[in-house]
C-alpha cells in the first residue's frame, strides 16, 4: 500500500517520479511546469526526441513513458497523460491505467520507489475525492513490487486522500480484476505465454521446476496475482473451461497463496495442473488477451503448449 505526504512533487527522493504530462509531452503548467522548471532542458530534449522517434503521433491517454529526470532528485521522469474528467462519460479506466502503467514501466527499469501527483485533479478537473477512491482501490489490488509515494500537493487534497485510504475495502470486484488486466501491456503477456509455453510435462513433475518458477514469476509480473479473494468453488472441483477472466485470476491467486508463496509441498499447484484447471486459467487469459489485445498472446510457430 502506498505512503501519502504533502508535498512537492519535484523535491521528492524517489527512483521515479511521474509527470502529469500532455500528449505532445510539452511542458505545460501544474506538475509538468514544476518539473520541467526544476529538471532543466535535459527532459524537454528527451521528451523532443520521443516525438520524433516512438510517438510521432503524441503519447496516447492511459499510456506512460520514461525519460532522464535531469537535474532531479531521481533517476526517471515517468510522463503518463490523465484523461480530461467528463460528467458525461465514465474515463476512470484511462485515470487507472495512468497508475498501472506507471507502476510496470518502473518495475521494468528495475526501479525500487516511485512518488505519484495526483494525475488529472489539477487543469484536467478530475474530482479529488474520486481519485482518491480510484487510486485506493487499486493500491489495494493490484500487486506491485514497489514503493508507492502519493504526494498531494495541498492539506485538503491529504485529507481527502487519508479518507479513502480508511475507507477502502480489499474486496476486490470482478469489475477491477479486468481493469488492472486491459492495462497489462503486449510486452508482458507475450513474456508469461512464452513462459506457459516452454513447460513440458517432465516440468510438472515437481514445482521446484525452474519452467514453473519462471512461469509464475511472469504471472506475478503481469500482474495477474492480484490481491484478490478466491472464492470457495476453487477449492472443490469445477468445470474448468467455464472460468470467466476474473475467475481465472483468481484461482491462480488462490495457486500462488496456497502453494508456491508457501514453497510448494501443499500439492494445491499439482492438483490443479493434473485436474485441468491452471491450464484452463491460463488458456481464459491467453483467449481474453487475444480478443483485447490482438497479437499479444500469439503462440510459438511450433510450440504444442502443455499448460
Ligand atoms: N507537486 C505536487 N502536486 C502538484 C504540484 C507539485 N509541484 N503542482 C500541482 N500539483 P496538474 P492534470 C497538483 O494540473 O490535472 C499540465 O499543464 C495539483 O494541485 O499538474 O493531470 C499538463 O501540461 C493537482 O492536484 O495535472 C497537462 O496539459 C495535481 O497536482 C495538464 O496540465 C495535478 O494537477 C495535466 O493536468
């Protein structure tokens, strides 16, 4: 779970800091003035180059993207790009994916603290109260391997804040399993089916297998092992092709708690391999990514995948 302090973004001591940028990742005022003022140019030339190279067209809305965090007490800017708040059309998946995409872009620089502003509250209008209740509950369950700093800039936004915290149940809904799923980027689906795919049946014999170890370390990754409940069923036999997404995610959460966290030897992992269910869990989300993201659970050419 995250920390909260007020403060100033830019004076935080954090691996990462995140910019509330804008598409054409300008520099702008708010969060995107102050670090831009306080970095030096040496972000403005990254961010010119990125417009050159990767993101011609601007950096989409929900999307994140790293640079030097020049003069900085960091060793990255993340700029991610908060949707405008509208009355009329529900955009906190895009608020959520700012956050998550954040996360795994500084997990995937090997960076160890992050420090977040309260993206799209300031010039985008995003009520503070609701997301403060957004980013609660996605602390709460998506699992990351990171240390989350929430600077509000002002004691009324840390209020708000505290109170969301408090009030945050970590019963984690079908609905925000999905979400924190549309943001898992091509990259990392792709590296945990080319994970499932290298497990051959001798790997199965026993957990200790160093296949199985990688396949769970990239379901961790994705991060598919939510903190989440399990719901009772998996723990009885059930037909296993009939498991929606969020179901599948969460009997893998409930195979990770109960076995692998534990260092195997509980059986639950074996079982659920021998009754067909991972296999079942794991081919729901090769087939929901397939359907969302087109491309990214693409099998080997001639891999006959035994999970
Ligand atoms: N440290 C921490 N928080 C701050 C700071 C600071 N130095 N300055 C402002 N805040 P905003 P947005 C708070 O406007 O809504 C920019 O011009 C502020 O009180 O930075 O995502 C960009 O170029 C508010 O709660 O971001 C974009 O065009 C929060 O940070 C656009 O504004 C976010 O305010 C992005 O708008």
């Amino acid at each position: 779970m995250g920390e909260l302090v007020q403060g100033d973004i830019t004076e935080q001591r954090a691996d990462v800091i995140v910019n509330t940028a804008n598409s054409a990742l300008l520099s702008g005022g708010g969060v995107n003035g102050a670090i831009h003022r306080r970095g030096g140019p040496a972000i403005l030339a990254a961010c010119r180059e990125l417009r050159a190279s990767r993101y011609v067209k601007g950096l989409p809305v929900g999307e994140a993207v790293a640079t030097t965090a020049g003069n900085l007490p960091a060793r990255w800017v993340i700029h991610t790009v908060g949707p405008v708040y509208s009355q009329t059309e529900d955009r906190s998946d895009l608020l959520v994916s700012c956050y998550l995409r954040s996360l795994m872009l500084a997990e995937d620089l090997g960076a160890k603290s992050l420090a977040f502003p309260a993206i799209s509250t300031g010039l985008f209008g995003w009520p503070v109260a609701d997301s403060a209740r957004l980013v609660s509950r996605l602390l709460s369950s998506a699992r990351v391997n990171l240390d989350v700093r929430l600077v509000l800039f002002s004691a009324s936004d840390l209020r708000l804040y505290e109170e969301a915290l408090r009030a945050t149940d970590h019963r984690v809904t079908d609905a925000e399993i999905v979400r924190v799923l549309a943001a898992v980027p091509a990259n990392r689906w792709r590296a945990l089916f080319e994970a499932a795919d290298r497990i051959t049946s001798a790997d199965l014999e026993g957990i200790g297998s160093e296949a199985v170890e990688n396949m769970f370390r990239h379901l961790f990754r994705a991060p598919l092992v939510v903190r989440c409940d399990y719901s009772d069923a998996f723990r009885e036999g059930r037909r296993p092709e009939s498991l929606t997404v969020a179901e599948a995610v969460r009997l893998i959460t409930y195979i990770w708690r109960e076995d692998y966290w534990n260092g195997g030897g509980t059986g639950v992992l074996e079982g659920r391999i021998r009754d067909g269910s991972l296999p079942a869990a794991l081919g729901t989300l090769r087939r929901w990514v397939e359907r969302s993201q087109p491309g990214a659970a693409h099998e080997g050419p001639s891999q006959k995948s035994t999970l």
